[in-house]
C-alpha cells in the first residue's frame, strides 16, 4: 500500500472482502456548501450508500495524511474549517503532504487516493471542466487530465454552464474519456437535467454502467469513465433563473480579476448567493440522487 495513504478500517475491510465502496469528495464538503448543511448533506450521503448496499469512504488529507474514509467528528471538522483548508488538486498533494497539512481533495485529487485505495467508483455533485474563454485564459480544470489517466468512474450530475460545456467535452473526447448519460441521451448542466449537448452513450441500469467501466479496465485502456446522472425532476431549476446567475457571477469574477483555482469556488458562491436557498436545495438533492446511484453501479460491479 502507498506509504502516504491510511484506509479506515471499515472501508480496508469491504475492499479486502470484495464489498462495494463508494469514494467521495472532500471539496463538495469544505468550499461547496455552507456550514452545517455541508456537514448534514455528507452524513445523509453516507446514510444514502449505506441503504444502497455500499460502504462510503470521504476522500481528504489530514494532517499531512492522504485518507480514505473519514468518521463523522472528522466530516465535521472539515465542515467547520471550510474554506480555510487549502483546495488540493494533483499539483498539491505532495507539498500539502510533506508540511504536515490538511487538504479538501476535488475530483482529480479524490480519483487519485481512490485509485491509491483500490475503490473503483466515486459520486460527486458537478465536475470542473473547460471555462469559458478558455481559449485565452487556458483555465482548464485538472479534473479533466484526470479523467483521462486515472481509472475511476466519476457519477456526477453533469457541469454547471459555469463552464463551456461544448468545449468540456471536445476535451473529453480528444482524451478518450466516455461520456456516459444515465437514462438521458442529454448531458445534464447541474441545476437542470438539460444542456443541448448529446452524451456519448446512454445507458438506463446500473449493471450495464458497471459491465461498461468492467470492460472499459479489463480492457486495459487507461482512464476513467463520467457517468452524468441528471437532477430529479421535482428538484431542477428554471433554465433562465440560472443562466442569468452564472451570467452575473461570470462578470463579478472577470472585474474582480479572480483567476487559477479561486475560480471555480468564487463562480460556485456567486451563483448560490445570486439564486438563494433554491440553488442549495438542488445542490443537495442531486447529490442525494447521485450518490444512490454510484452505490447501486458499486454493487453491480462487485457481483
Ligand atoms: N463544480 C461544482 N461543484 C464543486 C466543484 C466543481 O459544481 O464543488 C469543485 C470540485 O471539487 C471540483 C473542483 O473537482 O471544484 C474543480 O475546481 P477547478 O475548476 O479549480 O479544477
Ligand atoms: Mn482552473
């Protein structure tokens, strides 16, 4: 095992014994959601993959340790500490590592210890992509390299159009990544179960998701698998309620100068504060839905 990485008992336990486990995102928690929803969504969460059949294993760095599992009074202490723990995306871990200090992994990052752990399958909320302008600002998230070269597959519910999602997934493509719509033909834009652009598949069960990413790593071919889970209906948003959102948000961050990885959290908070209470509901209740889902695909893939 990788000298820098500590597996919770539990979750060492179901990975030896071949029992489904689901890796989770310690950014969502830190820099995505306020306190103390952050801290209440994550323990649903866990709750969720549990009733599903699976074991949930939060990704995080404390202490200069890379973990994989954390127990509540650990979720909590990341809930509270929020965005004052650093963001950890690959070019991080072994600074953050070598100084002792704690981190809040994102979706590059928690492929990379799942990976590390021997966990196959991860549920995130949104994934970071391509950003608008990108063809000047070359702002392309590292999630995106990840999903190329690391092999996890990754449930989210779509991107969020903070992001060029055309763009997002041109780069998929070039990278080999598949893009996969779960029971949708659309990729799904976060907020809202539609975007106009087509995925590359569809796929309608959790068995034929798990026997697609089997094949995908018996295969031999490197790098992950994004698996786009739309909103349930009763929770999307209205279309123009947030496209004027992320529009406001995209001109505060372009006149405040925001730039590298302050990006993404300052374009997230301003959307929320921007759309209020209901952005936040959403938020949890895709995560609810996907983490249901990655704990049903985790299943499938064990039998
Ligand atoms: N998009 C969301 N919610 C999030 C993030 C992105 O809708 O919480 C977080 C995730 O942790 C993701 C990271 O991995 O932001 C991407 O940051 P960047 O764009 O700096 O790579
Ligand atoms: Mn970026």
């Amino acid at each position: 095992m990788n000298k820098f990485l500590d597996i919770k008992p539990e979750v060492a336990q179901a990975l030896a014994e071949g029992k489904p486990v689901v890796a989770l995102e310690s950014t969502i928690i830190s820099h995505g959601m306020p306190y103390p929803q952050n801290v209440q969504t994550a323990l649903e969460v866990d709750r969720i993959i549990r009733e599903n059949g699976a074991v949930p294993a939060t990704i995080a760095i404390i202490g200069g340790r890379l973990k994989a599992g954390l127990s509540p009074e650990e979720i909590e202490y990341f809930g509270k500490k929020g965005t004052q723990i650093a963001k950890a995306s690959r070019r991080d871990l072994a600074a953050l590592c070598a100084r002792g200090e704690d981190g809040a992994t994102t979706v590059a990052t928690t492929m990379i210890i799942a990976h590390m752990a021997g966990i196959k399958i991860f549920a995130t909320g949104g994934i970071g992509g391509v950003h608008r302008g990108a063809e000047t600002t070359m702002d392309i998230s590292a999630d995106l390299e990840e999903l190329a070269s690391t092999p996890v597959m990754v449930v989210c519910a779509g991107a969020k159009s903070i992001l060029d999602l055309g763009l997002t997934l041109e780069y998929l493509e070039t990278h080999g990544v598949p893009v996969i719509g779960y029971g949708t033909p659309e990729l799904p834009a976060f907020y809202t179960r539609k975007s106009g652009f087509a995925v590359d598949y569809r796929i309608d069960t959790p068995e034929e998701v798990a026997k697609a990413f089997k094949t995908q790593i018996e295969m031999g071919l490197r790098g992950g698998m994004l698996l786009a889970n739309p909103i349930p209906e009763e929770y999307s948003m209205d279309a123009d309620e947030i496209s004027g959102a992320i529009a406001e948000a995209l001109r505060q961050c372009a006149e405040n100068g925001v730039h590298g990885k302050e990006t993404t959290p300052f374009l997230l908070a301003k959307v929320k504060e921007l759309t209020g209470g209901d952005s936040l509901n959403a938020n949890i209740q895709l995560m609810y839905n996907n983490a249901a889902v990655a704990a049903k695909i985790a299943a499938a893939y064990c039998k």
